[in-house]
C-alpha cells in the first residue's frame, strides 16, 4: 500500500479560452474541475498501476468537499484531514495551440493543531496497516511507501517534512519525497528513503548549474552525503538518474510526441514506487510512466496499457559528458 501526503492540495479548475486578452472578459468554450495537488497526482498513477493507495490531505471549505467527492469519484480512498481555511482552488486557462496559463492560489494557512493533526493522520495510517499484518486482504495491506510531495503551505515550519520523516520511519514505513528548496534541505538530514527532485531542484539544492549528465550525478551524490539515501532525478526530456548507495543508473525513453509534461515527474515517483522503489528495475518503471505521461494530455495519469518499457533503455554506463537538453541553472 503507497500512502501519499499533500499538504496543499487544491482543486484545479481549467478554462479552455479562444485567446488570452488582457484586460478583457474571456469567455471559456469549456471547463473542468480536477483534484490537484502532487501527492494526489501520485496516488491517482498508483491506482491507476492498480496498487492500493489513501491520499492523506487537508481539506477545507467547500473546494475541499469538492476534492474528495472528486477523487472518491476516481475511486481513490482519502484520509481527510479537517482544516479551518478553504482549500485553495488554482486556475488555469488553455489555448488551442495548447499554451497554458495557470495561477496558483497560496492556500490557507494552517494552525498547529492542524498541522500535528497532519502528522497525527499519517501515523495512524500506518498503524493501522502494519497492524492488520499484511497479506491478508485490503485493510490488510502494509504501508509500503509514503510518498510526499510539493510545497509546504503557510503555517507549516521547513522542518515540517524532516518530523514526518522521521515518525515514519519510527513507524516502520519508508518515505519517498518530493520537494524543493529550504523544506527538501531540512528532511535530508532524517535520511528519507529516496528523494526525487528535477533538474532546476537539484541544481537549487547544491546552489550551483547543471550542465551535463555527470554534472547532475555529482550533484546526487551530494544530496546523499546530506542524508538522502536514494536519489531519483529527473531530467525532463533526458531521462532519469538513480543514485544510491550500491550503483548509478541511468534510464531514458524515446518519445516521439509531446503532449503535456505537466505531472510527468509525478507519474515517474508513482511508477517507481508502484515497482519497488529499488533498483533499475524500478527507475525502468520510473522512466516508462514519465514517458507515458508526457504523451497524454493535461495531468492525466497513465493506465498500464500506455505504458511501452521497450522504448526505455537502463544502463550503469552513464552518459557522463551528455549535455543536457534543459541545462538547469
Ligand atoms: N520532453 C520530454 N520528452 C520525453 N520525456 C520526458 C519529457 N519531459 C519529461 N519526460 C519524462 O518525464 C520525467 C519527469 O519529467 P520532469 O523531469 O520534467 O519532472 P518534474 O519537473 O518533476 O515534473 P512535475 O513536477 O510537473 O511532475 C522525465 O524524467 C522523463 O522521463
Ligand atoms: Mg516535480
């Protein structure tokens, strides 16, 4: 079972508009309401793999309801967090030639109570689970991975991931993360299980460019110095990088048409997670789904039958002094 943890989740609304014209009333031709949020991106590509997964996320207000009648809709099991503030809702607006505008509302900001509650929630889940013992049907199927994903909202500390971390492991589960900035830096030191940032993330997290493949392995390497005892990188069109402790891989895919890279990064987490979350097996699995999800419109999750892993290509023979497509700076 793969727990996934949003802490700000959203209800996306997207507008399909016949051009984006300042300052005049754009009349959309169609729209449509989606749960949003990484986390929730990665359990809907967890389930979608057809393993068991439960969103925990906080939720408020009416765009909160919303958000769990959606994805109950999608058949995706969530574990509710009440909170005071309304979940944000985030806009986007799509031209025909496929441009896309968004603007993402900050989201409220949540008390320490709510915040322990998160924690709390989290904790729980994995108890429950363990406790059952696993193999012995659905409510009996340990927490394998917690997966968390994206920014943390107002309210919640930078070490708030580096606690979650740590009470999980303390749980006995293993947690893949997926941030950026000052809240990634502060959970390496609680050694999660394995990080996935981007390229431009990574380059953040060691504060300096990155221009080649090697570049990004040695940039890897150092995050594990800092704690992380499994590196997934993605390096958008290029492919993806594993770094632990007992070997580098190095996974790409040929793909002929790109559609949407939006969520391809949360597909991959899934994807790899969904495969064991170990080996170049998993970063094969890891490299199909992103492959997978750059080929589908929008956000849309890939299904198994999308998925082609004899387009993917895994080697230990790292392509060191390959310049990357998308250097990040
Ligand atoms: N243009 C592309 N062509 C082929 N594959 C791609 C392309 N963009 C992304 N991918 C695949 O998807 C994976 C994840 O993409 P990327 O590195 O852009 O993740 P990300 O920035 O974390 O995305 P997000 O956070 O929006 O989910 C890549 O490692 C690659 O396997
Ligand atoms: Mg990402």
């Amino acid at each position: 079972m793969i727990l996934t943890v949003t802490p700000n989740p959203s209800l996306d609304r997207t507008y399909e508009v016949p051009a984006l014209d300042r300052g005049e009333v754009l009349r959309a031709t169609a729209e449509r309401m989606d749960p949003g949020g990484k986390g929730v991106n990665v359990s809907r590509a967890v389930a979608a793999a057809g393993r068991r997964t439960v969103a925990v996320l906080p939720l408020g207000g009416a765009p909160g309801a919303l958000v769990a009648e959606l994805l109950a809709q999608q058949g995706i099991e969530v574990a509710p967090v009440p909170v005071a503030g309304a979940t944000r809702s985030n806009i986007a607006l799509a031209e025909p030639d496929g441009t896309l505008t968004k603007i993402n509302a900050p989201g409220p900001e949540l008390t320490g109570a709510e915040s322990e509650a998160l924690l709390a929630t989290v904790r729980a889940r994995i108890g429950a689970h363990a406790g059952a013992g696993a193999g012995t049907g659905r409510d009996g199927d340990a927490v394998t991975w917690i997966a968390c994903c994206g920014s943390l909202p107002r309210g919640l500390a930078p070490e708030w991931y580096a606690e979650l971390v740590a009470r999980a492991h303390e749980a006995g589960a293993r947690i893949a993360l997926d941030t950026s900035g000052p809240s990634l830096l502060a959970a390496l030191r609680e050694r999660p299980d394995v990080v996935k940032p981007n390229a431009e993330e990574l380059a953040q997290a060691v504060g300096r460019p990155l221009a080649t493949v090697g570049d990004a392995v040695k940039a890897a390497e150092e995050l594990r110095t800092y704690g992380a005892a499994a590196v997934l990188a993605s390096l958008g069109a290029d492919g993806q990088l594993l770094v632990t402790e007992t070997g580098t891989y190095f996974g790409s895919a040929t793909v002929t048409s790109v559609r949407s890279n939006v969520g391809a990064g949360d597909a991959s987490l899934a994807g790899f997670l969904a495969a064991g979350g170990e080996g170049p097996a998993a970063l094969a699995s890891a490299v199909a789904h992103g492959a997978a999800a750059v080929q589908l419109p929008g956000s849309v999750m890939p299904s198994p039958g999308d998925l082609d892993l004899s387009a993917v290509t895994v080697t230990a023979d790292v392509p060191l002094d390959r310049l990357l497509t998308e250097p990040a700076s």
